[in-house]
C-alpha cells in the first residue's frame, strides 16, 4: 500500500483521472447506511486493477452519499441549498459520509491501493444562493497526489455563508477537482447505465443542458442533491471530457474508454 508511483519535485506527472463512485451504487440506497458489499468490492477490484496495469497513473476518487449522507440530510431538512446551524445535524451527516468513507477506504486498502481520506467539511466553503461560488482548496489534494496517493473525497456538509452548513454533493467536487487539478478524463458511475432519454435509451453525447432538459429526472430514492439532472448540469461546466454510466461501463472508463453518455 506504499504509494509507488509519482513523487515530490515530479513536473512530468500524467494529468489525473476523477473517478466518482456514486452512492447509488456502493450503498444500498433505500436501506439506510448500507453498504452494497458485492458493489463495492467490484469497484475496488476494477481501480486495483487499473492501477496495477498502469492504465492509469494519478487518480483522484470521489464517493457520493447513497443511503449514508442522504439519510441524514434529509432527516434534517438539509440539501444542496438549505442549511443547518444545528451541530448535531451536521454530525450526523458527516458522521454518516465519514463511516461511508471508511468502508470505501477499507476496501481500496484490501487491495493495495494506497488510498488517503480527504474530508470536504474541513476544507471548503461557499456562500448561499450564489452558483458555482464552491471554494474547495486543492494543496493537500494535488500533494498528496504528487506522492502517489490516491485521495478520496466524499459529497459532506459545507460550510455555508448566509446558511450554516449544505451539502456540497460528489458531483460539484469532482467539477472542482478537474477543473483545478486540470483532470484530461472524469467519469461518474451512477446505477444506470447513462442519461436515458424518454425512451430509456442511453442518449450518446450531451453538450447542451436545454436539449435533454425534459428527460432529466431528479433520483428515484432519497436524495438531497439533484439525481441526474444536477449531475448533467454540474459536468457540462467541466472543459475535461465527462463520462456518465453504470458499473458494467467501469472497467471499460478506466481501459480510458468512454461508455454510456459523454457530456462534453
Ligand atoms: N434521464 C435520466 N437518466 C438516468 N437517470 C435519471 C434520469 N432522470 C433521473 N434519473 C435518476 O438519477 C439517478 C442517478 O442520480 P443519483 O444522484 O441518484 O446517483 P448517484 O450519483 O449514483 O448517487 P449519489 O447521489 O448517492 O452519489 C438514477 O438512479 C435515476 O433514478
Ligand atoms: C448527502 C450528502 C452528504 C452527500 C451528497 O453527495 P452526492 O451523493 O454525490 O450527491
């Protein structure tokens, strides 16, 4: 689990990959804080398994809520955009993402993958009602990239100017983490297999919000952050090519393909 690769001083180091691991799909997401195992673990064997060939060299993870931090947001009247100044609300849901995150620690660990927490709550801020303001600083992210660990961060709570504490969700993260870590490929593995349109097909490639506005849902299970429809809006912001699908999909993401939908 000793980091082997990259190292301080490095300035020909690869551009990273963000991979988000959606809650929906390492958690079960309608039984409150439980974890898929049986999913979790094939994630952990695929991200093992791609960094062991060397398919690729930096990579930042990024977990969502699932039944953890959703759960307890939503117990609290708590989301993206209502905030709390209760502590013990906070607590729960941070307590809730940092257990998540110990289990997605504990199965990277299992398979050598020199993976390190980095917790948003303590790093962040944004104020309300002001789109994409979210200051996320990326020193200890992009350091301990450069001594090759694989940091892996959560949607948490945030502190929020004007609200207490939101939730900052997995996917406004990974928009930061690309966008400052300059990311050459990001990819968000949800439980479906793509944006589907109306018909439930995985629609190919999206560069415009308006133009797949109708099929956009929020999810089918509690959920404080938007489902799809924020997903897609929060990757059409990113200048890396983005990548939208489902566990089949991942193996394929990592080899640097691009399953499901690309949003560009
Ligand atoms: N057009 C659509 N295509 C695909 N999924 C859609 C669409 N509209 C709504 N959805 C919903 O969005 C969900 C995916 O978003 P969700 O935020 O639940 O996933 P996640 O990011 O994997 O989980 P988490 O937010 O816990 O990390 C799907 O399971 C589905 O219920
Ligand atoms: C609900 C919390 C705390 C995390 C939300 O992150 P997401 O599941 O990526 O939307």
């Amino acid at each position: 689990m000793t980091p082997g690769k990259g190292g301080s001083g490095e300035s020909t180091l690869d551009a990273p990959v963000v991979l988000k691991l959606g809650g929906s799909v390492i958690t079960e997401k309608d039984r409150p804080e439980t974890v898929d195992e049986p999913a979790l673990a094939a994630a952990g064997d695929a991200v093992a398994d791609a960094l062991d060939r060397g398919a690729i060299e930096r990579l930042v993870l990024v977990h969502g809520g699932g039944s953890f931090g959703h759960h307890h947001a939503n117990e609290h009247g708590i989301s993206t955009s209502e905030g709390t100044r209760d502590a013990g609300a906070v607590m729960d849901v941070h307590g809730a993402m940092k257990r998540l995150n110990r289990a997605v620690l504990s199965a990277l660990h299992d398979r050598d993958v020199p993976a390190v927490p980095v917790h948003p709550l303590s790093l962040a801020a944004r104020s309300a009602g002001v789109d994409d303001d979210l200051d996320l600083p990326l020193s200890s992210t992009a350091t301990l990239l450069g001594e090759g660990f694989v940091p892996v961060l959560h949607g948490d709570g945030v502190a929020t100017a004007g609200e207490g504490v939101t939730v900052v969700s997995g996917d406004e993260l990974v928009v930061e983490l690309a966008a400052g870590l300059g990311a050459d490929r990001v990819g968000v593995c949800s439980t479906v297999p793509g944006v589907l349109d109306d018909d439930g097909s995985v629609i190919p490639s999206i560069d415009d919000f308006d133009a797949v506005a109708d099929a956009l849902g929020a999810s089918d299970v509690t959920d404080v952050s938007g489902g799809m429809a924020a997903k897609v809006g929060e990757l059409l912001a990113l200048d890396a090519p983005a990548s939208v699908f489902g566990p089949d999909g991942l193996e394929a993401f990592l080899r640097g393909e691009t399953p499901g939908t690309r949003i560009e």
